[in-house]
C-alpha cells in the first residue's frame, strides 16, 4: 500500500466523518463546522489531484464564505434550534434511509468500473492545475460564461439585498426562532 | 497514485449522505448545508475525472459551480432569512405555502 493511497484513506474518512457528523448533529453550529472540516478535506484532496489553483478557491469560497454566511444566518436566527425530526410521521426516517442506501448502490456500481490512474501525458496536459493554467483557459476559451458568472453574482447580490430588506415600518429587526414546538 | 475510481467512490458516499440528510432532517438550514455538500461531492468527481482524462475543463466548470453555490447561497440564506421574519420558524414541515 502506497503512501499516497494511505493519506488518501485518511483524508477520506475524516471527510466523511465530517459528513455524517453535518447530518447527525443536534445543533446548527455543530452541523455548520462539520461542513467546514468537510470542505477543508476536500481542499486537501483536490491538491492529491493536481488542482491546486482550486483548492486554494475552495477553501477562500467555501470555507471563508460559505460556511461564514451559515454561520451569520445561525446567528441572527438564533441556534437554539435543534432538530425537528419529524416526530409525527415515523416512517420518514426508515424510508430516508433505505432510499439513501439505494441511491448509494446505485452510484457506486456506476462508478465501480476500476479506473486506474492517469497516463503521464494526460497529467502533463493539466499543468498541475496552477493558477496560470486555468486561469489561461479561463480567459480564453471560456470568457463568455466568465462574463455570465459576473452577472449572476451582481444579480444574485441585489436578490439577497431586496430579500433581506427590512419591510417598510417593521422596526423590531428579525426575532429569535421560538423553541421547538 | 491513487486510482481515480476511489475518489469517485468517496464522492459517491458523501453525495448519498447529503441527499439522506435532505431527506432525514427538518431543519431548513442543515438541508442547506446538505446540499451544499452534495454540491462540493459532484465537485470532487469532475476534479478526479479531469485527472483521469488530462483535460482542464473540468476545472472550469468546477470554477463555474462555486461561482453558482455562492449566488445559490447569498439568496436562499436570504429567503430564509424573510421567511424567518413572517413565520418565526425555520422547519420546513411549516413552510407549506406552495402546497396545496
């Protein structure tokens, strides 16, 4: 066993510890920095695979945005909020699960098909991934959906801003989630 | 090196866990998270197969989709958020407007 298949076990099991510990927390904090271990691991494995100009993204987007953003929604709207699991309809669980374990059958046998690693060439053609390589494709090849991805920030900013507004004359600001009913 | 088909099998897992975890909880804020996650699962498949195939695209458009998950998350937080305001409540048992 190879020494990059080892760190790749562990990387991938603390991934996917941090996954289900998204799923299984009680509180929406806990839930929220398991999901920030995730993406931090998936940064880890995304160098493993000569990505490096989007490891680095994917911890300033994920971690540094995403995850802050969650983080401020829990905030404002309180944490206290704990599960909801539905208590009145029981089968909900027993079903969620079943149908997740067929979902998962049904990939890995898709994905089962043992690819092995890339040839040398092909990894030459990556470039590592650096910066420069997908930056001069970017700018390139695919400047029209850049320019696109510019705008569907600038409109997604102005939506999150008329959403979020404060209504006209509600001055009380946002109130704590009551308790669980 | 690792053979690409691992990845793929660890994205595999960590999608089904996302999507269970949409189906299992109420809370409207760790469905986000979920899909979130199942986002960033489909992200490590398109980096793993852009390895396999020695072709930069795939990079791209895992570019594309965190510009798309950010936009995805300024506005739904945002939708939450407002209905957070009318409802005081974030279980999605109680958000049924659209269902008749």
């Amino acid at each position: 066993m190879s020494w990059s298949l080892i760190f790749f076990l562990l990387v991938g099991a603390v991934s996917l510890a941090a996954a289900l510990g998204v799923v299984t927390s009680r509180q929406p904090v806990h839930s929220a920095l398991f999901l920030l271990t995730n993406f931090a691991t998936l940064a880890v494995l995304y160098i493993t695979l000569d990505a490096q100009f989007l490891a680095a993204a994917q911890v300033i987007v994920y971690a540094g945005g995403i995850v802050i953003l969650i983080l401020f929604v829990i905030m404002l709207i309180g944490g206290d909020t704990n599960d909801f699991s539905a208590a009145q309809r029981a089968w909900s669980r027993t079903v969620g699960i079943a149908l997740g374990i067929i979902l998962l059958l049904v990939i890995s046998y898709s994905a089962l098909s043992r690819m092995m690693g890339p040839s040398e060439e092909s990894a030459a053609l990556l470039r590592g991934g650096t910066p420069e390589a997908v930056g001069i494709e970017l700018f390139t090849k695919y400047i029209l959906p850049f320019e696109l991805v510019a705008l569907l920030l600038l409109v997604a900013l102005i939506g999150a801003l008329v959403l979020g507004r404060q209504q006209e004359g509600a001055g009380e600001g946002i109130p704590s989630v009551k308790a669980n009913e | 090196m690792v053979e690409t088909s691992y990845y793929l099998v660890l994205a595999a897992i960590i999608f089904t866990v996302g999507a269970t975890g949409v189906l299992l909880r109420r809370n409207a804020l760790i469905i986000f998270m979920c899909i979130e996650m199942m986002l960033n699962s489909v992200n490590l498949t398109l980096i793993a197969l852009a390895r396999q195939w020695g072709n930069l695209e795939g990079q791209i458009f895992v570019f594309m989709i965190m510009a798309v998950a950010a936009a995805e998350v300024a506005v739904g937080l945002a939708i939450l958020i407002a209905n957070v305001r009318h409802r005081q409540s974030i279980n999605i048992d109680e958000i049924n407007l659209l269902k008749w």
